[in-house]
C-alpha cells in the first residue's frame, strides 16, 4: 500500500498506543484488557467474525463479571494471505477498528479489544492445539464458510476431501477445522475436562445441525467411542447472523486514519444494523449473550427462512442483474429503478406468499429494512463480493422459492417471470462479459472451468439440467421453460436494464 500524509500522520494501533488515541474521533473499550482471560477459541476469523461476534464480545468484557471470555483467534489458513492477516493482528497485540455506518452513510469507528490472542495454526500448531485443550476454552464457535464442512449437496460428509484424509492419517498433528475439534476433545476426554460447545456461526441453515454432522462424521471414521461421546456430551447449537461487512480496500485504510488519526492494518467496516438469534444449548457455560442485544430461541429456523429467503436472496438478484448491467455497489444498482423493482417485487410477490416468518414478525416491514440496508451509500458493498459463489448461494437462497412455485400442478397460473430472469442472469454473468462491454471473471470457487463454460453457452436444456439446478426438472416445466426463454430473448435484445423494463 502507498503511504500517504494521512498515514504517515496516524498514529499506528497496539496496546500502548491506546492511551494517545482521540476519543473525540474513535470509542475506545473501558475494560482493562489487561485482566481479560480467553473463554471461546474461534476458528476462521474474518472480516464477519471480527464486525459481529467480536463486537458483541466486546460489549461483553465491558460488563463486570464477563473478564473470562476473551477470544483466542484461530486461523487455519495456509496461504501467505493469512500469514500476513495473522502478523498484522499480532503486531497490533490483536486491536483493529470496526467501523460502523448508520442508514444515512454516516461513520462511527471504536477499537475492538475482545481478541486477545491470535493464532496462526500452520505456524504454531502446537500452541494452537494447547488453547483448544485448555479448560478454561468453554465455546469453540467457528466461520469457517459453507465449503469448509466438507458437506455434498445431500448432506453427506466428504469423507474423500483431501484434508479429511490427512486428518485422520495424521490424528495427533491435524490442519483442518476437524481435525484440530476432534483431536482437542479427545484430549480433553483423556484429561477430564468438560468439552466445548461447538458453535458454528456461518450464514448457513441449521448451521449447528451441519457442524454437528461435520464433527461426527469425522470423529466417527477416528473412532466410534469417541464419536458416541462427543454425541452424547458436545452441544451444537444453531443461530442466525446478520451483519453486512464489506470488503476492505486501502481506501478504507486511508479513510480510518484520516478520520480517526489511527493506522489500522485491518480495519472492519460494517452496517450498523446486526442480529443474533441463538439456540440456547451451551454444553458447558456461556456468556449472556441476551444482554448484549443477541436473542434466544427455541426455533431458529424461521429467521434463517426469512433472511436466506429475503435477504441473501435479493442480494444475490442485485448481484447478478448489478454485475451484468455493469455496476459496482449494491448500493448503486438498487439505486436503478429497474433493479429495485424486480427486488421489491421478487419479495413481495414470490418470496412473501410462500414463507413463515417468525412470530410476531411483518415481513413487509422485513423487506422495508433490507432494501433501507442495502441502500447504504457508505457501504461500497462490492457487486462482485455478493455474486461470487452463487452456484452455492442460489440452491439455499432461491431455488427453495422456485419450487415452491413449480412443484405443483398451480405452475402454469403463477408467475414465473422473475425468478427466471434471475437465473437467466446467473447464466448470462458466468459469461463474464457486462452490458458495457467490458470483461470481467466472475469468482465461482465450486464450478470448474469447463462448467463456467457450459453452463454459460446458450444450451438452455443444458443449464436448466446443470447439477444445481437438476432436481428441480425446470427443463421439463412448461411454464418456467416459457419464462426462462422469454428472460433470455429480452436480454439478447436489450440488456438487462431495459429488459427488465419488458418482463
Ligand atoms: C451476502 C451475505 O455474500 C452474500 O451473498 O448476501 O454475505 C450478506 O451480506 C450477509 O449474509 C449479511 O448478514
């Protein structure tokens, strides 16, 4: 990163810096970090981690009684992006910004203290080992991503993944998120010690059902007694978050110590919006998440319908026709009349009448918040980020409301249009080619090269029946084949924004 005056002014962040920093211009913790000790390990800390479940522990530390629930961060990475993510924490003794933007763009910046460790475990497997083992470790809560469970789209653990295999040749000396879990509980078996709650906090349904699954397919293919064990004294529980964090570019770095005099090398940027809502199954302790604005449930299930539903859903839509249209922000592409009104109408229209939200919960006002959300002009949430891993995004996200639509004999009386347009765009950005005619590489991670290809070309029996969208038999739906060819002429002829003036 070049420097500039502003950073060459700012102050550089770390414990002993905190004292000279402006409280007019940043919120600094209260707590003396000094007598905090780590309760929960947290695996895969991201940019999400670190704007959502640190920023609740951060309020927690604050209230006296909490000091035992520091966080020891643990990274997994073995590539030289984390290396470096993993110096920079540590060379600002695991302090960074977080800063949040109100409705209207406005920003406000604190540092964060609530992680007070960080490890990178290729680098010290070890000490990593030796935390996950320490008793007073009660919660190992993960953000691992989708992929990382190593779960096939049936829900069958990938026994075969490459890192799966060498965990279990390699027991005592692992490198994956399982691996690690399970050596660690074995060895707390061994010595006694109660176990961890494995708390996964990945956007993700039933995310406590599939690491439950993850960790005993695992610890299974180890050893059976170990896996009844873990079944019988492991809780897994299931919650939904919500927080919009977007990518963190040198601008923002440059921003943060303008505004606020400090040079952070990994600042996070976040909505000021945030939700929690958490099952209340903690095998051994928990911090009062209920006093830190998250909320218990018996039932997360239906705020993850909703969200997934609604929310990521729509985001993706934005994406997809933002991408392909040519612009760069969420914000922005929902600023175009065109977009707005297939996202408002995708909700209200398709998604609405099909889901149950949470008691007492209106789903128009739902709606009304996530486009307020997504309008946020200081965000600069990136199209790309949002649109990368849609083969993974649009099978939990949208292909539910598809076949609620399509399933029945009612097809041919619903209207189809714009889920179809949605999909039309999904197929005509693996093309990688905008309306402005400029190129660009859309992020898949799950496809391959030769289903980039395929699934882009103009062989619409082809994509209808590519593998995510296969077991809905769209191809052999009459009404939704007629919607799909009716999006894809529209676009040829017109792109997307003056198509979607057409469907
Ligand atoms: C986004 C999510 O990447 C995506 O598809 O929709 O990351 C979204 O920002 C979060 O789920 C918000 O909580």
């Amino acid at each position: 990163m070049a420097a500039t005056a502003e950073l060459e002014a700012a102050i550089k962040l770390n414990e002993k810096a905190l004292a000279d920093l402006d409280p007019k211009h940043v919120k600094i913790f209260q707590y003396d970090r000094s007598k905090i000790t780590p309760g929960i390990a947290h695996i895969g800390v991201g940019n999400f981690h670190r704007a959502h479940q640190a920023r609740y522990m951060d309020d927690c530390l604050a209230i006296p009684g909490n000091e035992s629930w520091g966080i020891v961060g643990i990274s997994l990475g073995d590539r030289e992006s984390s290396k470096a993510k993993a110096k920079a924490m540590q060379d600002q003794d695991c302090l960074y910004t977080l800063t949040e933007y109100d409705p209207k763009g406005k920003p406000s910046t604190r540092v964060i203290g609530s992680i007070i460790q960080y490890l990178h475990a290729p680098e010290d497997p070890e000490a990593t080992m030796k935390a996950l083992v320490d008793p007073a470790i009660r919660i190992v809560s993960m953000t691992i991503t989708e992929g990382g469970y190593h779960l096939d789209s049936e829900g069958n653990f990938q026994a075969d993944a490459e890192s799966v295999q060498y965990d279990l040749k390699n027991p005592k000396h692992p490198k994956d998120t399982f691996g690690y879990l399970v050596e660690a509980l074995a060895r707390r078996r061994q010595a006694g010690t109660k176990p961890f709650t494995i708390f996964s906090c990945d956007n993700q349904r039933g995310n406590g059902d599939v690491a439950k699954k993850a960790v005993l397919s695992f610890a299974k293919l180890r050893d059976k007694e170990l896996a009844s064990w873990i079944e019988e004294n492991v809780s897994f529980p299931n919650s939904m978050v919500d927080r919009i964090a977007p990518t963190v570019t040198d601008e923002d770095i440059k921003s943060v110590a303008e505004r606020t005099g400090i040079e952070d090398q990994t600042p996070v940027l976040a909505e000021t919006f945030s939700q929690w809502v958490i099952k209340d199954e903690f095998c051994n302790g928990r911090p009062p998440f209920e006093k830190l604005g998250a909320q218990f449930t018996k039932n997360v299930a239906p705020y993850e319908h909703m969200k997934g539903r609604m929310l990521n859903a729509s985001h993706t839509a934005i994406a997809l026709t933002g991408v392909t249209a040519g612009y760069e922000y969420v914000d922005e592409a929902l600023d175009d009349p065109a977009i707005y009104k297939l996202v408002y109408d995708f909700m209200t229209k398709d998604v609405m009448p099909v889901i149950e939200g949470p008691d007492g919960t209106s789903l128009s006002d739902y709606r009304d918040l996530v486009l307020q959300r997504f309008s946020n002009p200081a965000l600069k949430d990136q199209l790309v980020r949002i649109a990368g891993d849609s083969a993974n995004k649009l099978p939990t996200f949208l292909l539910p409301t598809i076949n609620e639509h399509t399933e029945d004999e009612d097809t041919n009386s619903r209207d189809l249009r714009r889920m179809a347009f949605i999909l039309a765009c999904f197929r005509r950005y693996l093309r990688g080619l905008n309306d402005k005619g400029h190129k660009f590489s859309p992020i898949e991670p799950h496809l391959s090269k030769e289903e980039i290809a395929e699934w882009g070309s103009e062989n619409t029996e082809g994509f209808l029946n590519c593998r995510i969208l296969a077991s809905l038999n769209l191809a052999d739906n009459e009404a939704f084949v007629k919607a799909f060819n009716h999006a894809v002429t529209l676009l040829k002829t017109h792109g997307v924004l003056e198509a979607l003036t057409y469907l």
